[in-house]
C-alpha cells in the first residue's frame, strides 16, 4: 500500500527581483524561520525552481560527504585565498 503524507497548502508569497538582481524575503517568512540581517542562503536550482536554504549547522551537517574526491581542488582554493 502506497501512503502519500498529506501536505498543507503552502501560503504563496510574492516578490520582485530587482534590476541589481536582488529579491526581498517577505518578513512573515523571515520571522517564521528567524532570518537575521546578515543571514548567508545557498540558492540551489532544480529545473525552474529555485531554493533558498539558510546556511545553518544543520545544513553544513548535510553536505558532509558531497565534497567526496574534490579535496585536491578545495586545496587549492583555500592555497589561492592564502595567497591574496
């Protein structure tokens, strides 16, 4: 038997991107997830949709292991950061 959770209808909010390439978080979302100024996001895209995640302990927990086999070019990236 397939059991499908059921879901609730996420409230749709609406902004603008503006001519900088900026949007504004509307500050209902803001306070529900406790967005501060200064707050770091990853932007992620999936076909037309984008994600916007907090970059939060628990998301850097995530990516443990999606880095597998790119340690020569994490080195080297932090070797050229080094040197500027």
């Amino acid at each position: 038997m397939l059991t499908i959770p059921y879901h609730f209808p996420m409230k749709a909010e609406y902004t603008t991107l503006s001519t900088k390439g900026q949007i504004i978080i509307p500050a209902e979302i803001r306070e529900q997830m406790k967005l501060a100024v200064g707050t770091k996001l990853s932007i992620q895209r999936d076909g037309q949709t984008l994600i916007l995640r907090p970059i939060t302990p628990e998301f850097i927990d995530s990516l443990c292991g999606s880095t597998k086999g790119l340690g020569k070019l994490r080195d080297a990236m932090h070797r050229d950061d080094k040197e500027r």
